[in-house]
C-alpha cells in the first residue's frame, strides 16, 4: 500500500509528463522537420504543413503537397494534441477537487492512447515519404527531428497517462478497502 505522499507524487510527475507531452505534440506539429533531404549543399525540410528548401543561405518555404500519408499524419497528430491538451485540463481539475478523482484514471487512458496515434501518425508519414523517395546519386535522405520528437511524446504521454491512470485507481481501491473494513 502506498503512503500518501507516493500517491501525490505519483500524481503530479504524471501531469507533468501530461504538460510535457502536449509541448512536444505541439512543437511536432508546427516544425516542418519531418523529413530532409540533402542535394550537394541544398537541403530540403518538409513537414505537414510546409516544404522548405535553403539553397545558398536563403530559405523558401511551400505548402506541402497533401497525399494520404501526410493527411494521416496531420490526423493523428492534431488528434492527439488536442485530446492531451483537454486531458491536461480535466487531469489538473480533477487533482484540484473540481471533479470526482475517478475521472483522473479515464484522463490518464487518454492521454496514453491518444499518444499512441502519435506513432501510427508518424509511421505512415515516414512509409509514403520513403514510397515516394526517388534514389538519384548524390542525394541523402533522412528522418527529421520532428519525427523523434513525436515518438519522444508517445514514451512521455505514455508513461505520464499510465502515472495518472495509476493515481486515479489508487483513490478508489483505498475507499474500497475502507467501505469493506467498516462491514
């Protein structure tokens, strides 16, 4: 059985992993890192909204061509930084006392889930990135450090909803032993 101060500590390390991963959901989404590709001294990045290439110093920047990998990637990466965010906002809630802490388990499942998508988004954006990869000599093609950062907030979402999930159960089992101690 766990003292209350563990139960405490459980809590607030899993709502700042919360927090930490809705940041890094967000700065995946809006960095145009998701893939590189290096002609001789051209480099192009592209993520889900823009292509960018620096040619010499200057930087030009495109929208990006939609196919259906990079509308699943979109999806599942707003999907996921929007349901976080919210979740952040009901877990916060929840460990003031504005709601029951039952709802910090469903929270913490949330969040955990919904980073899921964050891989599934990723994966098949790097599936029809390399599908489309024309090999030409010369030419280097690597993952950018968008893609790292969202699988770093699938481990963080992860790891921080099961916390909460894990202080939300907490609270119940111990009323329940209580409510069975009493008969």
């Amino acid at each position: 059985m766990e003292t209350p101060t563990m139960q405490k500590l459980t809590r607030y390390i899993g709502l700042s992993l919360a927090i930490v991963t809705f940041i890094l959901h967000l700065v995946t989404i809006v960095t145009n890192h998701w893939s590189k590709m290096t002609v001789l001294a051209n480099t192009t990045y592209s993520g889900l909204w823009e292509t960018c290439s620096d040619v010499t110093g200057v930087a030009t920047c495109l929208e990006v061509q939609t196919n259906e990998y990079v509308l699943v990637g979109r999806a599942c990466a707003v999907l996921a930084c929007l349901l976080t965010g919210l979740s952040f906002i009901m877990a916060t809630l929840t460990i003031s006392g504005f709601f029951s802490m039952k709802l910090l388990k469903s929270t913490g499942l949330v969040i955990a889930t919904t980073s899921l998508s964050v891989l599934v988004g990723t994966v098949w954006y790097l599936v029809g990135w390399f599908n489309d990869i024309k090999y030409v000599e010369h030419v280097t093609y690597t993952p950018g450090y968008s893609i790292v950062l969202g699988w770093l907030s699938m481990a963080t979402g992860i790891i921080g909803g099961v916390l909460l999930a894990i202080a939300g159960s907490e609270n119940n089992s111990r009323k329940q032993k209580f409510i069975i101690n009493k008969i």
